[in-house]
C-alpha cells in the first residue's frame, strides 16, 4: 500500500480517536462548558511528570507542580509565551495538554479543558510543531483540509474551508503543491492553516518559527496575531527567542531548568506596531533586556 493508502486507513482510525473529546455538538454538557465563559479553558493543577527509564527504572521529573488557570476572557483569546532553557519540560507541558503521548498523560495533577479532564487529544486543541509536520504526499490543499477530514467534513465543505484558510495565510495560488516545493517559512504557514482550519478553542504551538530567519519570523508573527485576532483561540506558544516572547505574550511564562517548575508569570502589553517596528523600539529593547536578566538569573 502505498503513503497516501496507508494515511487514508489510519485516518478512519484516528477520526473516532478526535470525534470522541470535543464533538460539542453531540454533547451537550461539553457544548454548553464551551459557551460559559465562567468556566477557565485551561486550569493546570500540580501537574508533575515524571519519565521512567525502561531499562534501568531510574525516574527522572520532567515538570514538577505547574500550576496555572486561563480564564475565558468573552470575545478575546489570551496568548501565553513560555520561555524556558532546554529539556525544562516545554514541549512535555504542550503535549499533556494536548493528550498527546509518551508525555500525556500527567504522572501527578490535573489539567482540565473546559472545566472536563484531558483524555486524550480532541480538534478543540490544535498543535503546530517547530519541524515541518506536513504529510509529504498531500498537496498544500489536502494538507490543510487533514484536520477536516478528521472531522468528517463532507469534501466540497472541508475544500472551501481549507481553500479560505489558504488564503488567510497568503498562499493563494500554491494549494496543489506539495510540501517540498515551498521554503519553510510558507511551510509553516501551511501548518498554521491545517491547525486553524479546524476552529480549535486552544491552539499549542512548540516553536514554530525556530528554524525561520529573522525577517520570515517576523512576518510570521505579524501572520500569527492578525489570525490570532480572527479566531479568537488561546494560544500557547513555546520560543526560546526572548523577542518573540515578548512580543507577541499577553503572559509570559518563565519556567526554571529540570526539573521544570512555572517560576514567574510576567503581564506583558498587547503589539500596537508591526513586528519588525516594535522590536526596533527601546523601549521594546527595555523590556527584552528585563526578561533576559530574569532568564539568566533562573539558569
Ligand atoms: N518520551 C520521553 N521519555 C523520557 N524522557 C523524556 C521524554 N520526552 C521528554 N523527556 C525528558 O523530559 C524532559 C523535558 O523534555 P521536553 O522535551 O519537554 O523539554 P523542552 O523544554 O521542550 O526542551 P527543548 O527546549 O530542548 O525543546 C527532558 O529531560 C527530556 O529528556
Ligand atoms: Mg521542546
């Protein structure tokens, strides 16, 4: 069987797997969670994950006792940054919250979307990853319409809505390339795309730009917080670039090395200006230099 074969069977396998936790329109209790704006879409409670080592049983923490609410603020996503230094558990940290395994689930403490448990991964999360995670075989087109599929979107519907999202990440006129004829920048947009075409409520993002140079970041983070503004998601984004962390964080999350505990909450301004403007600014460049004094502090 070849690729495309064998992603169309695991598809039917996976769409039950993505029907089951979100699906509000089935359920009713979960649909009326997710219009009562009085219950957090995100509350993490001691959550502690800890690794342990097949061979040799040797436990090693990888997040110890994170705790932290995202409130449901009507009308208006909240975009939280988390900063850490390597191996501190950032991606551990999205994929619980994702449900995604070997991290999910949480050794100790609870996470819940909604004020409902994490039980595995659901399209109201949607994850972009820093590698390139399309499917090489799709066109940009199919790839972007994946999420629907998974769904259970009809095909004329999930064309139309992916052929939109396309364009919102202005790659109108590439819909029946595959992947490997775009630079990364535009390939990550494709990510972004499937990712938001799907309408998830939270949005998980583990460097996405990391592998992008400057500029492109930049245009990608002006991309980002003009969807953002759109859809209204709660975003989750891990960087290690303290700029970007700052820019485009409502709250930045400061987390400590291994094991990883959340150490600080940092409130941070809106954008008012364009990435490449803005973080031009001194005072933007104040503000950067406070974090970076923090970050080395808790290295
Ligand atoms: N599947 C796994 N099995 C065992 N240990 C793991 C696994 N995944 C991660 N870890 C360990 O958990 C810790 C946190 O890893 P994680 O990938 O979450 O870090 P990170 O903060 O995302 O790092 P980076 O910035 O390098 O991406 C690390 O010590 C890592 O070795
Ligand atoms: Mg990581």
């Amino acid at each position: 069987m070849d690729l495309r074969g064998k992603i169309g069977g695991a598809v039917s396998r996976i769409r039950g797997l993505f029907a089951r936790p979100e699906a509000p329109a089935q359920d009713p209790a979960r649909f009326a969670a997710y219009s009562d704006t009085s219950i957090p879409v995100i509350e993490c409670k001691n959550v502690t994950k800890i690794f342990k080592d097949r061979r040799t049983g040797k436990e090693s923490i990888a997040l110890e006792n994170v705790s932290f609410t995202i409130e449901d603020l009507p009308n208006m996503g909240e975009f939280i940054t988390i900063l850490g230094p390597s191996g501190c558990g950032k991606s551990t940290l999205l994929n619980i919250i994702s449900g995604l395994e070997p991290h999910y689930p949480q050794t100790k403490g609870e996470v819940k979307v909604k004020g409902a448990p994490v039980a595995g991964p659901g399209s109201d999360r949607g994850m972009v990853f820093q590698s390139y995670s399309s499917f090489p075989c799709y066109t940009v087109l199919e790839n972007v319409a994946f999420g629907l599929m998974l769904k259970g979107a009809p095909e004329k519907e999930r064309e139309d809505i992916a052929a939109d999202w396309i364009k919102k990440v202005k790659l109108a006129g590439f819909e029946r390339k595959y992947p490997k004829e775009l630079s990364g920048g535009m390939r990550q947009r494709v990510a972004l795309a499937r990712t938001l075409a799907v309408n998830p409520r939270i949005v998980l993002m583990d460097e996405p730009f990391g592998a992008l140079d400057r500029i492109t970041r930049w245009e990608m983070q002006d991309l980002l917080i003009e969807l953002w503004e759109k859809v209204q998601a709660t975003v989750f984004l891990v960087t290690h670039d303290i700029p970007e962390a700052v820019y485009l964080g409502d709250r930045l999350f400061l987390m400590t090395p291994r094991p990883g505990r959340l150490t600080e909450i940092v409130k941070l301004p809106r954008p008012t200006e364009k990435a490449a403007e803005m973080q031009r600014t001194s005072r933007f460049a104040e503000t950067v230099n406070e974090i970076s004094r923090k970050v080395e502090s808790i290295h």
